[in-house]
C-alpha cells in the first residue's frame, strides 16, 4: 500500500519553472483507498499537467475514459464516457489550509503534493446524477424492467382532456392580462 500512495505524489522541488507533464491510468483499485465502489468497471487516464513558478504552482487535471455503470431506470450496465476538467493553484504560507475550492496553500516546508484526492473528486464529479443507459433514452434497449415500467404509466387520454377541458375563470383571468 506504500507503493500506491507514493505513486499519486507530485515532487515539485526538484522540478525546473515551466510545464511538466504527469499522466496517469487509473483503474477499479485506485477506488479502493476511498471505499468508492459506485461503478462496475473503470478505465480513466488523468494527464496532470504542472506549471511551476518562482511562487506558485499550477495544476490542470484532464480526465478521460470510460466507466461502466448501471442505469438508475433499467438497472442494465452500461458503458458512460467520462470527461472533466479540474484546475488547481498551490500558493505556499506558514500552514495548510484547503479551505478553498480551487486553492491550496501548503507549508513552505513542504517538497511534494499527492494528487490523488484530486484525481477521485475529478472523476467522481464526472459522472452524472442521473445515470441513464442510452438504449433508454432512444428507445432501443429491450429490458422486463421497462417493461414493467410501462405497465405503470398514466394513461395518456387523461392528459388530453385535461387539455382541452379549460376552465372558464383561467379564460377570464386571461383577459384581465390582455387589457
């Protein structure tokens, strides 16, 4: 487990000012440490790229891949492209404080940064809400469950006569607002 901890750990010291590149390939046991096990299967490269200046550091994280989930609707698997952007400026003072959303003040001791909660919170933010199988949005996945589902749906002639059934006092109301 030590290997994998220094592993997402960024020694910045050493590093000449200018960009330096970090890629990553994170898989289903990057997750572990975090006990996030929302997914059925995960394929994401993280290239983290680092600008270093005489005072600061600037991190852009960019993540693409796959995740296999399972849709919210018919509980088949199915593969989401996963796409974010997370951007991370490192200022440094006499204590760490992580108070704000997009900086970081570390130590002025300090030598090294682990990215690895940033890449778990760009992936995670990745995927949507609702997680919804594209067979399901266009009407091609055959599933009992949405079957099922139908059987449940409203009929559709109460909504047309509500449509059409219009109640006189909103038709009066509507009048008031033309004048």
């Amino acid at each position: 487990m030590m290997e994998e901890k220094n592993a997402y750990t960024i020694k910045f010291v050493g590093l000449k000012e200018g960009k330096h590149q970090f890629d990553y390939q994170i898989k289903d046991e990057f997750f572990e440490f975090f006990e996030y096990d929302d997914f059925n299967t995960t394929d994401v490269k993280a290239n983290i790229e680092l600008n270093k200046k005489a005072n600061m550091l600037e991190f852009t994280f960019d993540l693409t891949g796959v995740m296999n989930l399972d849709c919210d609707v018919s509980t088949e698997a199915y593969d989401q492209k996963i796409q974010n952007r997370l951007e991370l400026v490192v200022k440094f003072g006499e204590e760490y404080n992580d108070d704000h959303e997009d900086v970081l003040i570390l130590p002025w001791s300090e030598y090294e940064i682990d990215v690895k909660q940033y890449i778990y919170e760009a992936i995670v933010l990745a995927i949507p809400q609702k997680r919804i199988h594209p067979g399901v949005e266009d009407g091609t996945l055959n599933s009992e469950i949405l079957d099922r589902l139908e059987d449940y749906q409203p009929e559709a002639e109460n909504d047309n006569k509500d449509e059409e059934e219009i109640d006189p006092r909103w038709e009066d109301l509507k009048k008031l607002l033309n004048e």
